[in-house]
C-alpha cells in the first residue's frame, strides 16, 4: 500500500503483500531520563516471487537512527537510506533468512502526540495504533506483518519498579547502577499496532480467573499509587467478561496473565493490546463518590470490549485498515450483547440506537461521509469513526438476524477455526457465514461499500370489508460525499401486527416484489415490495422495524393515533419506545420550524399524556421510564430539520416541550423523585435504573417550577456522583449565574479538586451549559489553572463538549464560538493532532445552519485550512468538511 506520511490517497484497490516476510521480532527498550534507546532485531525473509533487487522499505516517524546491522555486521551506509520517515535497505539476499539489527534513539518525555512511545506523569506507555509503532523504530508497520515477540525493558528501579509488556514473564533481574529489567515473551503472532510497553511506579489490584478448561489466568489492573481499589468494578466486569465469552462464543483466553494498566493521558478509551490492555483511566477508576452510574456502564462496556478483541481484533485481525470494521464493529456488536445480557435489553438496545442516530446517522449525512469499509483514505486516524464501530455493529446484528441464532453461532465458530493466526478481510468474515448457514450474503455485501442510511418507507392500507391488511415498503438510498453507489441492500425487518388487547396477530401473508417473509422478519432485497395479511378481525397497529433491525431512517406513513396506541399497547417495548420518541421528535421538529419566539404549543396534549402514562407505569423498568422520558437532543432535532436550521428556536422549542410536560406531570413527578433514596449505593441495574428516574423527575420539576430549590437540595443531600452531578447539571444549565449555582459550583470544585477524573466534569458541566454567556464562561476556564492542552481528557472536556454538546453557545450568531474553538484546534494541533481532529468534525453540518451561521462556519474552516503547518490530521477533516 502506499504511505501515508505525506498526506497522499492510500487506496484499497492498491492493496499488495510486502515484499518480505516477517519471521520473528527481538526488541530491548532501555529507558532513561529524557530519551530511550532501542534496539531491534527483524528476522526477515524475501516473499517467494519478489524481485531480487528489491530494497526493503521500512516505515519511520521522527525517529533518529544510531545503528544498523546485517546479519551480525555494521552495515555500510552505501547500502542503506535513513531518513526519519523512511529506512531503506538495499543489497539483501535473494532467499533465506537474514536478521536486520536496528538502534534507534527517541525521546518520549518530548512525545506530546502521544503516539508511539510517550512518557506522563511519570509513566512510560506506549500506543501504536494505528502507525504509531514506527515512531518507536523503523518497522513494516502495518496490520498484515504479524509475528511474535520478544520484549526486554530496562530501567532505573526507583523511577520504574514495573515492567510489562505483551505476552508471558519469563525472565527479570538487577542491573547495574540501581537499574533492572523484565523480559516478556509473546508466543502468538501479532501486528506490531498490538505491541505494548508500560514502565513506571505504578499501583496493583490482582486477582484470577480459572477458564473452562481449568487453566489459571493471574488478573492484574495497574492503576496510578493510591488508586488501585477504585479499579475493583473494572477487574469484576473482567471477569465476567471472561465467563460470558467462553459460554456465548466458545472463547477461552489464552495467556497466563492478562494485565491492565490505566494512565491519565491517553488519547483513546482504550487498546486491546495482546494480554496487556491500555486504558484511558477514566475507564477503569471509579467508586460511588466519583463516578456516575453512566460511568460504571462505561467501565463495563470498555473493559469487555477491549477484552473480546482478544479474539476478534488480536487472534484474528484485519488484513489492512480498509478491513477496521472487522475488528471494531464486530466487537462493538460483541459489547453490545454482553450489556444486554449483563443489564437490561432493551434499555441498552435504545441507548446503542440513540448514540447511533446522535453519531453515525450525521457522518452518513454531511461531507465527512464514508462507507463502513472505505476504499480510500489520507490518514488513517481520522476513521476511526462512529460509521465504523457503531454502524459496522449494525452490519455484524443483521447478519446474526438473517442467519438466526444457531448459525450465526456456527459462522462465528467456523470463523475462529478457519482464519486464527490470519488477518482477514470482510470477504473472508461474510463466507464464514454463507458457509456454516447456507445463505447467500453477496447482495448484503453491499452494505460495507456503499456509504449513506438509507430511507425505508412504509406504507399501509386496511380493507374492512375484506378484512386484509396491505403493508408496502419501499427502499431509497441518495448519492452523498463519498459518491458510492445506490443500490438496493438487504434490509431485514422485524414487525408485528398489534391488536387492542395488546398482542401481536397470526395472519396469513402473500409477498409481491423484492421481499421475503417468515415469521415476524421481512427481507427486503428490491426497492420495493408490499405485504398483504388476510384473515384479520379488525385493523391492526403495524409495529415495523422492531429493535431497530436494520440502521435506516424509517419514514412510516403512521398516524398520531397509531402511534398513540402503539406507545400503549406494543408488546415490543423498544418500539413502544419508538412510538413516544418519533411522536415528540416528529412534534418538535414541526415546531422548531417556526419563526424564533413563536408561542404555539409545540407538543400536544395527547403526546404529553402517553409520554406521562410510560414514565408513571411502574410495572415497566425504571430505566426505560428514564428513557421514555428523555427528549431528543437538539442537535438530533437540528439533524431532522436539515436545512436552515435556527439552534436558537431549536433550543427555545425544546425548552418549551419541558415546561409543559413538567407542568402537567408536576405531582408525578414529586413522587419519581422521592426513588432516587436508596439507603444504600449499589451500582446495579435496577439501583441504576430508579436514580436515572429520579433525576429524570427532578429536571421537570426544576422546569416546571423554574426555581432551583428542588435541584440545589438534591445537591446538598447527595450521597453518590449520579445524583451529585445530576443536580448540578441542573442548576448550571437552567439557572446560570444565579448565587445558589455558583455556590455550588465552587462547593463540587473544592470537594473534588484533587481528582483530575471529576475535574473533567466539572469542566464539560460548564461547557455544555446551553446560554450565549457560556462562551465567557469556556473562554475564562481554559485559562484555569487546572486546565490544559497536554491532556486529552481535559481538552474533550472543555473544548469538546463546548463544541459537540451547547447548541447555544457554540452556534453564536455572531461566530465568536466558531472561532474560539478554532483557534483552540490550531493551538491543540501543534500538541496532539488526532485531539484536534476529532473535535474538528463537529463543524461537519455547517450547510445545515441558516444563512448567516452558515456563512461564519464556512469562513472559519476556510481560514482554519489556511494555516501553515497544519496536521495531516486535521488537514484532512477540514479539506473533507469544506467539500
């Protein structure tokens, strides 16, 4: 492939081996103050077929060369290139092995990217993907060169009492001088992306895991001095982690050790290297004083799914990074499942659909727009996207719902048998499928190289007099940035015909057009294909797309009183979800399309009622009452509208929507409130789900009654972080400025201004506070002591959050929040390009806005691609922005 050092087009279709064959890795890092020495040993072979005069090509990133030798002797430089993007070798035989010995020399003290190997707060830590291993030494760093290594660490005992690395302990001693080393010994072949080091003082929180064959696993999570019993959740979600893929896939870890070691700064969440995970700590550390229940999901998701890559992502990985979706959106779709089986199903299956449409839905809307497999790309970094992980998770549960449960076991068992060892591609992934279930998965295919969410359209029509019921569902999918094709794609469709007592009808069905029907699932395979269902006593309600089979956006030709109903009666409770969200999304979408100031009801009576009756069932789970309960987020609605969206009547409609629910709802939720009393901290499900209802409650009562009394009691009575911050979001967000907000603001500070893990709260708190003075308000905390460019966690906090989350602020009419975060990017680019580009995709919707927001976006990414010296990074997202 080509390189991507220079910014130029990698390109899938350019896809070919390397030249020579990787065979074996050696490496000892010596590590001192300011700099580290590097040594590594390549066994190498020439690849059958290659030319005789072809020059081994390694990759490097800043790096200086000290030494290089061949087969045991210094070669002369006549026979080689250095440079430090770039090593090349020419001169090597034509078969066999030979070894290539290679010093480098780094500093990781001076490594702000934090990419490769860096140093912070003490701690050397290395992260490599996705080319981040070539910032360490010159190396064919790509994911297709695997082999296993060998790893000898050196330091001074004092500065670095740990030593790990991928892999198995199988040697450690003194050295002279107060230092020593640790050897560590990975026998499975690996890219060098899975490639880890940590050194440093650090503390342990051990433990073990016996397998399903008995063997026993030593469990360790390293955590900075004093925090290791904040990881004790992290290390139990581990360990059922472990449990719950042997009994669901068939998985067994295979080390003797599996190690976690989580670090401040960290530019990811975290990384699956083999037997030695990276975490950013903000995924590992927590207990009820810190920590939110939203946290303590978190920590679960991420630790299983990091975990689950051990298989899907490290035995088996992706043969180039056009093929990244087949590590993380197969272990998104993994996670996924284990939350739902830890927690409660449908509760996580809206909150993946949520973050989904909050996400994915607006890259496959705007310029930055890309299929699940891209077949190009300038950097690479710059994918790892919400199309890839969440929606490739998407692709991974419609092949599970096209196979059925049994042989979507079978395929994922036949793909673990036939490519362990390998890097695979999509192709390769789909055969296990069509193989172990007998089913024809190339149209389906299309779903990884064609980008966009495609529309389905429903439509129904009932025949009283001869009682049958025509469905007629249509696919669209329109050209977008990515410019690749339209054609139709396999959508599976789960529905269900409701009748009044609230049960799904038997009926018998006849298909017409590009569609196939068994049991509950419709395949939709044409653009277009109707349904009739005969036999029926009266008209039923239809239920179609349940859990959300298929990522499309539905356009269902159903009335309010349908929906009404459905809300009521749907036995499927994700789409009796469905029905209140699309009602009050489709309601306030229609209002925020009025003149700012407009004082019409935007949300009518029976929608409000049927949101009500939901959040006061107390047969129904507490968290999905919270759901129900949680309205759409402007920026959701703003997607909806499309074009010339006002955020400030966006936010007024909102707003509005609160006031009046919470007005008719007042004594209701009086008494939700009161749930949020537990004697006692449990971070269960169910203990989880009565305080996110709580909390639900207290935001409209404080917008009922637009006093903070109620929110600044809560905060005052708190026992744990959920019901601490939840009350302080509330009285930063409703009530800004006032004393009793204040107040609490600098109480939260001075309780918790050692833990850098609840700064970051207390920074994103203010940040997402949706009032034009938040943009004085973001402007004065970058200048807070306690803040700074250097930490990732803390930029996302602060500059992130002000520009993903305060539709308010952010979007200023006169451009002033633009242009804050903009040069906050051009600073932060100088530092960590891959921060500065992530946040940059918050300007992606920029042709959404009406005329003059839109005119101040456009001006500022084009003075923002201006600037000289700008990242490939963020070079690339503004280029693609500005398309």
């Amino acid at each position: 492939m080509q390189r991507t050092e220079d910014g130029q087009t990698v390109k899938l279709a350019d896809y070919r081996p390397t030249d020579f064959v990787l065979h074996g890795v050696d490496m000892t890092l010596m590590l001192f103050e300011g700099h580290a020495e590097i040594a590594t040993t390549l066994t190498l072979e020439r690849r059958a077929g290659v030319a005789a005069d072809a020059p081994l090509v390694l990759d490097g990133d800043e790096l200086i060369l000290e030494s290089l030798a061949l087969d045991g002797e210094t070669l002369s430089p006549s026979r080689y290139v250095a440079t430090p993007e770039q090593l090349t070798v020419t001169g090597l035989a034509e078969s066999g092995r030979f070894e290539l010995a290679i010093g480098t020399r780094i500093a990781p003290e001076a490594n702000s990217k934090l990419m490769g190997l860096f140093r912070s707060n003490g701690i050397w830590c290395s992260q490599c993907e996705a080319e981040g291993f070539r910032r360490i030494t010159y190396f064919l760093d790509r994911p297709d060169v695997l082999a296993p290594y060998r790893v000898r660490i050196e330091a001074d005992r004092t500065a670095a009492p740990i030593l790990l690395s991928n892999g198995n302990p199988v040697e450690a001693g003194d050295l002279e001088g107060g230092r020593h080393f640790a050897v560590w010994d990975d026998p499975f072949n690996k890219p060098s992306y899975l490639f880890a080091v940590v050194a440093g003082d650090l503390d342990l929180l051990t433990d073990e895991f016996v397998t399903m064959s008995g063997r026993r696993v030593a469990l360790g999570i390293y955590t900075e001095k004093g925090r290791a019993p904040q990881a004790a959740y992290a290390m139990d979600a581990l360990k059922r982690s472990m449990a719950w893929d042997e009994r669901r896939f068939g998985r067994e870890y295979d080390l003797d050790v599996f190690n976690v070691v989580a670090i401040a700064d960290f530019n990811m969440g975290a990384m699956e290297n083999k037997g030695l995970n990276v975490f950013n700590h903000k995924y590992v550390l927590l207990d009820q004083d810190i920590a939110t229940d939203g946290d303590y999901a978190g920590v679960e998701t991420v630790i299983a799914h990091e975990y689950f890559h051990n298989w899907t992502g490290n035995r088996i990985t992706c043969r180039d990074w056009f093929q990244l979706c087949l590590k993380e959106g197969l272990t998104v779709y993994r996670d996924q499942e284990f939350s739902a089986d830890e927690r409660e199903r449908t509760v996580q299956r809206i909150g993946s659909v949520r973050r989904l449409k909050a996400h994915q839905f607006p890259e496959d809307q705007g310029p930055l727009q890309h299929p699940v497999r891209p077949g190009e790309y300038r950097e690479i970094n710059n994918f790892y996207t919400a199309t890839v992980y969440d929606k490739g998770a998407e692709l991974v549960r419609m092949i599970a719902t096209l196979a059925g449960e049994a042989d979507f076991r079978k395929g994922m068992d036949l793909y673990f048998e036939r490519h362990d060892g390998e890097a695979a591609t999509i192709e390769e992934f789909i055969a296990c499928f069509e193989d172990a279930a007998g089913i024809d998965l190339s149209q389906f295919a299309l779903w990884y190289v064609q980008a966009g969410t495609p529309t389905l359209a429903v439509s129904e029509s009932w025949d009283d007099e001869a009682r049958t019921h025509v469905v007629t569902l249509r696919q669209s999918l329109v050209p977008g940035a990515a410019g690749t094709g339209i054609q139709p794609m396999v959508l599976p469709v789960r529905f269900g015909l409701v009748g009044g007592n609230g049960e799904d009808r038997d009926a018998a069905a006849s298909v017409s057009g590009g569609a196939s029907l068994k049991d509950d699932l419709i395949v939709l395979t044409g653009r277009e294909a109707s349904i009739t269902f005969t036999g029926l006593p009266d008209r039923p309600y239809l239920s179609v797309l349940r859990d959300f089979s298929a990522p499309v956006t539905l356009d269902h030709e159903q009335g309010e009183a349908d929906r009404l109903a459905l809300a009521r009666l749907d036995p499927n409770l994700f789409n009796r979800w469905r029905a209140l969200d699309d009602l009050i999304s489709g309601a306030l979408t229609e209002a925020s399309g009025r003149p700012l100031g407009d004082t019409a009801p935007v949300i009518s009576e029976a929608v409000v009622e049927a949101l009500l009756a939901s959040a006061g069932d107390d047969g129904l789970d507490p968290a999905f009452r919270a759901q129900a309960l949680a309205l759409p987020g402007e920026a959701d609605i703003a997607r909806q509208i499309g074009v010339d969206v006002d955020p400030d009547r966006v936010h007024e409609v909102v707003d509005a929507a609160r006031l009046a629910i919470g007005t008719r709802g007042l004594a209701m939720f009086e008494r939700l409130h009161g749930l949020a009393a537990d004697a006692h901290f449990s971070p269960d499900a169910a203990s989880a789900g009565r305080r996110a209802l709580a909390n639900a409650a207290l935001g409209y009562l404080s917008a009922a009654r637009q006093e903070p009394a109620a929110a600044l009691a809560q905060y005052e009575a708190a026992t744990n972080m959920t019901d601490r911050i939840g009350a302080l979001a509330i009285l930063a967000h409703r009530f800004p400025g006032e004393a009793s907000t204040e107040a609490a603001l600098d109480d939260f500070y001075r309780r918790f201004e050692g833990d850098d893990l609840v700064l970051d709260k207390w920074f994103a708190l203010q940040a997402a506070a949706p009032f034009n003075g938040a943009l004085e308000t973001v402007i004065r905390l970058a200048g807070h002591p306690r803040f700074t460019m250097r930490n990732p966690n803390r930029v996302r906090a602060l500059v992130g959050t002000f520009a993903a989350s305060n539709q308010v602020a952010f979007h200023r009419p006169d451009g002033a929040g633009y242009r804050w975060v903009a040069e906050k990017l051009a600073a932060l680019d100088r530092i960590n390009p891959q921060i500065s580009a992530r946040i940059a995709t918050t300007f992606r919707a920029w042709r959404s806005f009406e005329r003059g927001r839109r005119s101040q976006l456009e001006q500022t990414l084009r003075q923002l691609s201006e600037i000289k010296g700008l990242s490939k990074d963020l070079q690339d997202i503004v280029d693609r922005s500005l398309k």
